[in-house]
C-alpha cells in the first residue's frame, strides 16, 4: 500500500521547492550566461530522467500489471513508447524552443528597435494526475514542465499505488529534489495542495467533475491552471463511406474504445452509424472482435477496472441497457478479477444509461441515425464539448458540416486517439474537456510566460521628441 504524505508536511515541501527553484534562479543570473545554464541544467534533468525510465522499465511494467492487470505489451504500446518519444523530441527540440522568438511585425514604430518574446519559467508548478494512463499522464507534464524550466511537484494517483511508486523511485534516484518531489495521497492530499497559495501553476488531468474544484481552488490565489479533463467521445461512420472501408474503420473504432479496456480519456465511447451501414456493421463487429480476442483464454482479456466501484458501475450499466450486446464468440465467462469483455451494445436509445456519462470502460452503445443533422444536433445538445470528435467519411463537405457544429478538443478522421501521439501538435480539451494545450512546442504555453521584450537603441531619441509633453498643437499634426 502507498504511504501518504503527511499533510501538516505538505506546506513545508512546497515551500522547499518554490525556495529549491529561487535558489537555481540566483544561480542562473550570477553565471555569464543565465540561458546557456539554464539549458544545460533542464537537459540534464530530462536526459537522467529518460535513462532512469529505461532502466526501471521492467518494475513499470510489473507495477501496472499490479495496479489494473495490464499487459506487458500494453503498457508498452500506450504507455511507455509514447513518453519515450515525447521526452525525446522535447530533449531535441529544447535548444530551439527556449530561443526568445523575433517578431518582426511590430509595426512602423519599432523598425529601429528588436521585439521578441522570451518564454519564462514560471516557478513551482503542480502536477496531479489520473489513473488511467498513470505513468505517462504524470510523466510528461513533469517533463514537460522541467524543460520549461521550473520545479515540480507531482501528486500521482493514489488509484494506482505500485506506479506511484516507481515513478517516486525513479525520481528520486534519478533527479535532483531541488527540481521534482513527489506528494502522495487523496482527497485530503490533494485538497492541501491545491489550496497552497505558493504554487506558480496547477496543471491538471483527471475527471471534470475534480477540475472544477481544482479550478476553484487556484482561482483563489490567482494561480494560472491547465486543466485536460474527461470527455464522451463521439465517433461517426457516415453514409459517405464506402463499404468497403467498413471493416478497417470498425477495427480503428474497437481499437480507440477497447485500449486499456476503455479508461482512456479520448476513447471513442460512441458509436453513430449511418442506418445504410448498420446491417454490415453488425456483421462486420463480430467478425473483427473475434480477429482480435479468438481465444477463450481469459489472460487475452487484458487491463481491468481500476477498482471494485468502477467494475460494478460499468456492469450496472451493461445490465440495465435495452440494446442487444456482442462479444469475441470465444469469450470466457471466467474472466479475471474486475475484467469486463469488451462488448458492443446495438440498438441504443440516446436515454440510454450509456448515454449519460463517458464509459471508461470496454462497452461501446452503437445508435444508428438517417439524418446527420439531427445527430449532429442530438450530441450537441447532450455532449457539448467532447475531448475528441471521430469521423469516418470519405466526403469532405460532410467532414467540414460536423466539425463546424461540434467544436472538440482534437478530431481524427478516418481513425482515433492517433492525435494524442503527434509529436509537435497542441493536445487539450475545450470547456468542460479541459482547457489549455500541451505536448510538443505547446508545452511551452502550459508551462512558461510569454514575456515580450522591448530593446531600444539610444540614437533614436531626436525621435522621441514627439511623445514627450507639451502635447502642442503642432505636433498632433505630425
Ligand atoms: P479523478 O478526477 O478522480 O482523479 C484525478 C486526480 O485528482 C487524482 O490524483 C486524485 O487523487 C485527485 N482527486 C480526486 N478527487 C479529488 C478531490 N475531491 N479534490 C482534489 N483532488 C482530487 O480522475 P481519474 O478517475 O483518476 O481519471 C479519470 C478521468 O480523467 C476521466 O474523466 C478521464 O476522461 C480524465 N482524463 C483526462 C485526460 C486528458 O488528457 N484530458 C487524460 C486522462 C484522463
């Protein structure tokens, strides 16, 4: 079981980390070269960070397989290749990115002067995390947060307590206390960090239901926060698309609502079907989920529900659906502890209970719809600002029609949840799935202060005459 921190100790670790950060900054400014160091410090940090990854990858691995029964592969596929290749480019990319940006649109008055915009750290920044991805979610906002420059305290999920606690092993052994620390805890934890007033940013993943208080609470203090929150998901498979693509598109929807049995922020966790397609569909979904699930093994049925409450509240919900569910044919009924077979559920009703909420878990209602504009409409009104929007469809005006009425945090046509991996793109939700971006070059927006700087030369001050006082009639006319 995971140790708490104590919370009468939480004020003094936040306190020692905003003073660990201060102290590097006196440092920086009394070297020749602030930037240089600077630079050479946070790559340090993030290069020891990725080899301490590497070396205790084998105890990740089996920390997840403790935590929520996910495979080897798994863990590696969704979780680790993706941190290794986001700490990568960051690490590649750090030299050019800290660069103060020229801006050389400043208009007439600034043709003799430089601006740029140099992004600065902002100090001791927060990072809480869920459970669902809960190395990677913590990791490369730490990481990204580090090579902006700024000390962190990462408050991991207390969900998953073998990954909170090779994460703090790692961290410890890897990097310097004077850069990251590591508080753990629920409610009461998290609550006494939120309220802290010398955090210089919260940056926050998890349920939107948390994000509200989260936001709550650094509004207090003014603290800036990024919140990358929950989302339900729709995914569309259109009238304009071929028939023949049906069976790759079903296979990329199963794929985005079954990974780590649906506990995935950007899941697909609905499916709308054109009625044209619904028959084929059918057939085709039992044909692919048997491709990927042939075997009555129960080991084959991978990740389960993060803890009893989930479990049972997905299979609430399976129970009391009126649609008519398909499994793998082979699928066993004895499955693993708190596993749930990932089910397709046909013929939902938009009051459905699987309708209500986003899933996070392997079960995907299907609704099937005639006119898109009233699908369209129907998620809007039920789902406003999904985390990811899904379209299959070969025909761009009907592309360009639902995108324009469903404004989500990220959209993918033809597939899902690949955006999540694009190195240098913004990801983030928007209103209730989240607000703010990072990854890539966006990491900076989370992560830093855009400061612009204004240098002006001496010589141009025969110049300046005009905006010094008396304001004279004359020179109004200048
Ligand atoms: P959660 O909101 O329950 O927990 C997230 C974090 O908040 C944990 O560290 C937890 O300890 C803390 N927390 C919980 N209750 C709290 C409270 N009352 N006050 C203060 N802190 C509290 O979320 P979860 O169940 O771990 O994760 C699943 C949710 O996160 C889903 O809604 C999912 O969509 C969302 N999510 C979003 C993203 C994204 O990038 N947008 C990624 C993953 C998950």
């Amino acid at each position: 079981s995971l140790n708490y921190t104590p919370v009468d100790d939480i004020d003094d670790i936040v306190l020692s980390t905003k003073k660990a950060y201060q102290k590097r900054q006196w440092h920086l400014a009394e070297t020749n070269n602030p930037k240089k160091e600077d630079l050479k410090l946070r790559l340090e940090q993030l290069q020891k960070l990725y080899y301490g990854l590497k070396d205790h990858e084998d105890e990740i691995v089996d920390a997840l397989k403790k935590d929520f029964n996910r495979s080897r592969l798994e863990t590696f596929v969704i979780e680790l290749i993706p941190l290794y290749n986001h700490l990568l480019h960051l690490i590649e990319n750090l030299p050019r990115h800290i660069e103060p940006e020229k801006i050389s649109e400043s208009g007439d008055l600034f043709k003799l002067s430089s601006v740029k915009v140099e992004r600065i750290s902002l100090g001791c920044v927060l990072v809480i995390s869920p459970f669902n991805y809960p190395v990677l979610l913590a990791l490369d906002p730490v990481a990204a947060a580090i090579g902006c420059g700024n000390s962190v305290i990462l408050k991991p999920s207390e969900q998953t307590p073998a990954a909170a606690q090779v994460m703090e092993k790692i961290l410890r052994a890897a990097l310097s206390p004077s850069w990251v620390r590591v508080v753990h805890g629920a409610v009461n934890e998290t609550s006494a960090l939120i309220k802290n007033p010398n955090f210089d940013k919260i940056f926050y993943t998890g349920s939107t239901k948390v994000g509200r208080i989260v936001a709550q609470e650094a509004a207090k203090n003014l603290v800036p926060v990024t919140l990358e929150l929950g989302g339900k998901s729709p995914v569309f498979i259109t009238e304009h698309l071929a028939p023949a693509k049906l069976k790759a598109a079903l296979s990329r929807v199963f794929f985005g609502a079954f990974s780590n049995s649906g506990q995935t922020c950007v899941a697909a966790d609905y499916l709308l079907v054109h009625e044209s397609h619904l028959a084929q569909v059918r057939k085709l979904t039992t044909e692919v989920l048997d491709e990927f699930w042939p075997t009555v093994d129960p080991s084959t049925i991978n990740t389960s529900m993060i803890h009893e409450a989930a479990y049972k509240g997905a299979m609430e919900k399976l129970n009391a659906t009126g649609g008519q569910k398909v499994r793998p044919t082979n699928v066993s009924d004895n499955l693993p502890n708190r596993c749930i077979a990932p089910t397709v559920v046909f013929d939902v009703g938009w009051d459905d209970s699987l309708m209500e909420a986003e899933n996070f878990s392997p079960v995907l209602p299907v609704i099937s719809y005639r006119d898109l504009n009233d699908v369209v409409a129907k998620v809007m009104q039920q789902h406003r600002n999904p985390l990811a929007l899904y379209i299959f469809s070969q025909e761009q005006q009907e592309i360009d029609r639902i995108m324009t009425m469903i404004k989500s945090g990220g959209c993918v046509i033809n597939d899902t949840m690949v955006h999540v991996i694009a190195l240098d793109a913004p990801f983030g939700g928007i209103r209730e799935s989240g607000q703010g971006n990072y990854h890539g070059f966006w990491s900076f927006s989370a992560f830093t202060h855009e400061r612009t700087v204004v240098k002006q030369p001496f010589w141009i001050e025969f110049i300046n005459g005009v905006r010094y006082p008396p304001f004279s009639a004359r020179k109004l006319t200048l």
